[in-house]
C-alpha cells in the first residue's frame, strides 16, 4: 500500500478523489432530503386541498350520500362516534385514518332532522337550515389504503367540519407518497450510477494535472543526481517558465548550488594559502634546525623561536577561521564594556612600534570578550604595521550603536582596495614587503567576528591621513 501511494500524484489523487467523493455524497444527501421534503410537502397540500373540498360541501349541507368523491382520491368521513359516514368509491381498506372501516353506516346516518336520510329531499342542500363550519386547521398523518386491489402508503389531512345539524364530523383525504419515492429512488439511482464515473474523471483528471505540474520536478531530481555523481558544482537545475512554487524551488535550488560552490571553492582557495602560508616558516625553521644539527655554532636560535611564534599564531587564525565557518557564535552574552577592553588591550602591548593616543567613552555591548579582544588586537596590529608615528583608538556611542575606531597616519587603503584587504589571505603590496606582514588573515577575522556579533567593519580615510577602521555594534 505505501508503494502504491508513495508518490505524490497518487496521493493528490487519493486525496481530491476522497474530497469530491465526501462532498458529493453530503451534497447528495442533501439533495435527496429536499427533494423528499418537497414531494411530501406537495402531497400534503394534495390532501389538504382534496380534505377541505370536500369538507366545504358538507358545510354548505351537501348529504353524506351524494357527496359524489372521486374513486381516484381516498376519501374517509367519520364523525365523533368513530362511525364512517361516507367514503370514496372503491375504497377497499384504510390505515391511518380515524377508522379502519369503509363501509359507511345505513340509513338515518345523514345530517336530516329525523335522521333518515339528508336534510332535503333530493340531497342538494336546499333547505333552509344555516351553513356549517370547517375547521381552519389541518392534521396529518402517514398510513395506507387499497383501493380497487391496489395497495399504497399515502398521507393523510384530516380536517374537521361541522354540517348544519351541528354534527362534528372529520374529513380524511389521501395523496399518494408513490410518487415521492419513485423520484427519490430515480435520483439516487442516478447518483449511484454517476458517482462512480464522477469521481473516476477527477482522479484521471488530477492524476494527470498534478503529473504535469511535477514534471519539472522530476527534471530537478534527476540533475540534482547528475551533479552529485559527477561533483560538478557548475552544472544549475532547469528553471521552468512559470511563476509557481516549482520555478521558486528551481531557483533556491540554483542559489543554493551557486552559494556551495563558492563555499567549496573558497574552501579549497583556504586550503591552498593555508599550504602556501605554512611552507615558509616550516621549511625556514627546517633548514635553521639542519644547519643547526650539523654546525651547533651557527643555529639561530632566535630566528628559529620567531619562526615557531608565525606557526603558532598562523595555527590559531586557521583554527578560529575554521570554527567561524562552521557556524560558531558567541557563547558568551554578557556585557562587555568597551572603554575597559580597550584600556586592558592596550596596556598589555608592549613593544608596539609607534604609540597609541586613546579616545574612549563609557559603552557596553554584548558578546564574547575574548573574540572582541582579538579584533581590537588584529586592527591594532595592522595600524602598527602601517603607521608613519601613531595611532589613534576612540570608542564612543552613537544612538543604539557602540562605535570603536582604529586610526593611523600611514598611507592609507586605496579606494578599489578596501573590500578585498578583509578576504583571507591578501595582503597589499607595502605588507608584502615587511618581515612582519603576517599572512593576511587578521583582518578576516576581524570582519568574520564582527559580523557573527550583529555589526559591521569597514575602513575608510582617516583625517590623519591614513586608513580609517570603524566596528559598529549594537549597545546594550
């Protein structure tokens, strides 16, 4: 059963199918119902119609006897007693009514004065007495009456009248419910009949929209599959022409490979300056201990422990840069004050090239005080590099930012140059050239903590003439 409706085609096709099947039948229902109650309705007001005909002229004082009722409409005249005082011809048998009986009582049962027979001579009403009275209400009632052999369910009204001897007599009349039933029965049949066929279309019909609908789908499936057997991360998804959800999944999946490859290329761009990056101090450090093993009079112990320091410093950047690409945020959400950090950093650093002049301001901001200090530290590294005869920290707050800038009076970053000195490894020519250039990575690391703290990092001039670094966080 599950590989029957493991697709979607099958189960949007179960499930319209269900739907319309369930709405259908309720409607059907329905249907039926009203049209039952409209049938019966309609009998009734048959019967009341044929009840009250015939109550009227025993008002106006037509005789029991000549009240002439129709053989096709069943007819019962029963007065108070329960006796039957008139019925309609060929009327057989009756349930339902006041009286199981069809046989009206003998002479002296009319309304005459000496009870023998109707109130004139010849049964016209003529006589001089006043009019009777029908009631101005109706009952009714469901039974059965056989009339000339045949035999069927009707519904009754009964309507009372009084005829002008004063005598309360009930007027049964029957409409036939064959009627009801034979259009009810004709209905549902047609309902049983049509319904399979109704809903075998909608599932064919949705069966077939939903396979087209799906069909690029199945495109994206199978180049989805195509690019991870061939690890081809250039290969994109067709986009269909449409506006639906199918050409938005399309393009996300298309976003998604483009955003992959560039992480994967990245990654490997990562890797390869990693190796270049570490060759130097490791082959340096290498040829020093060789030359040392060989002629101990001639190792250079300091080059060889400034050489271990670049690999150390060079293994925590990568370390760092590493865990910030796989997602990791600041662990640490507590306040951390700003003009302290700065005070703290600054009074740590002591062999700094040129001094540092301080313009600080009491400010908080939340997030992980040892990474802040990285970045205050990697900013403060790079002005030194490039400053002519100091640098200028200041930390101020501006509305709901806390502002920390980094400012020295070297030459400066050139306009074109300053989005790219923040990739991995890229260093400017004038950094190329100094020992202590480092491996372009602290600058990286400053933006990528940054930006995982909510704020921004960017360098523009500095009014001493150099480059300008300003980190922008949210307060608080």
């Amino acid at each position: 059963m599950r590989r029957v409706f493991g697709s979607v085609r099958a189960r949007a096709a179960l499930g319209a199918t269900v739907v319309v099947a369930v709405a259908l039948v309720a409607a059907g229902l329905a249907v039926l119902q009203v049209l039952r109650a409209d049938l019966v309705d309609q009998a009734r007001l048959k019967a009341r119609t044929d009840a009250r005909e015939v109550a009227s002229r025993i008002a106006a004082g037509t005789g029991y006897r000549a009240l002439e009722l129709d053989e096709d409409v069943p007819v019962q005249v029963v007065d108070e007693d329960g006796r039957v005082r008139a019925v309609s011809e060929d009327l057989e048998a009756v349930t339902g009514t006041g009286s199981a009986s069809v046989t009206p009582v003998g002479p002296g049962s009319g309304p005459g004065p000496d009870g023998g027979g109707d109130a004139d001579d010849d049964g016209d009403g003529d006589d001089d007495d006043d009019a009777g009275q029908v009631s101005s209400e109706e009952e009714y009632g469901h039974g059965s009456a056989r009339i000339d052999g045949e035999t069927g369910d009707y519904v009754w009204a009964a309507v009372e009248v009084t005829d002008r001897r004063g005598t309360e007599v009930t007027v049964y009349a029957g409409a036939p419910l064959a009627t009801e039933r034979d259009a009810v029965s004709t209905a549902r049949d047609a309902m049983l009949i049509g319904l399979p066929l109704l809903l075998l279309v909608v599932a064919a019909v949705t069966w077939l929209v939903t396979r087209r609908a799906l069909r690029p789908v199945e495109g994206i499936r199978r180049e989805m599959a195509a690019i991870t057997a061939s690890t081809d991360l250039s290969r994109r998804v067709p986009e269909p022409g449409t506006h639906d959800e199918v050409a938005r999944l399309a393009r996300t999946t298309n976003e998604t490979l483009a955003a992959l490859e560039a992480s994967v290329a990245r990654q490997r761009a990562f890797v390869a300056d990693a190796s270049h990056e570490l060759r130097s101090p490791v082959a340096s450090l290498r040829t020093q201990l060789e030359v040392g093993a060989a002629h101990p009079e001639l190792l250079d112990v300091d080059g060889a422990v400034e050489d271990v320091v670049r690999l150390q410093r060079l293994a925590a950047d990568l370390l760092l840069l590493a865990r910030l690409d796989a997602g990791e945020r600041p662990h640490d959400g507590s306040p951390v004050a700003l003009d302290a950090l700065v005070r703290e950093e600054l009074a740590q650093r002591t062999g700094d090239r040129v001094p540092v002049r301080t313009e600080v301001a009491p400010v908080a901001v939340r997030g992980s005080r040892g990474q802040l200090s990285r970045v205050l530290g990697n900013l403060v590294d790079n002005a030194q590099r490039h400053a002519r005869g100091g640098v200028r920290v200041a930390v101020r707050e501006e509305g709901r930012w806390a502002v920390l800038q980094v400012a020295d009076d070297g030459e400066g970053v050139p306009e074109g140059e300053r989005e790219r000195i923040f990739e991995r490894f890229v260093r400017l020519d004038d950094a190329r050239s100094r020992d202590d250039g480092g491996a372009g990575l602290g600058l990286a690391i400053a933006r990528d903590v940054v930006v995982r703290h909510g704020g921004t990092l960017t360098v523009s001039a500095a009014p001493e003439g150099g480059a300008l670094f300003e980190m922008r966080l949210p307060s608080g």
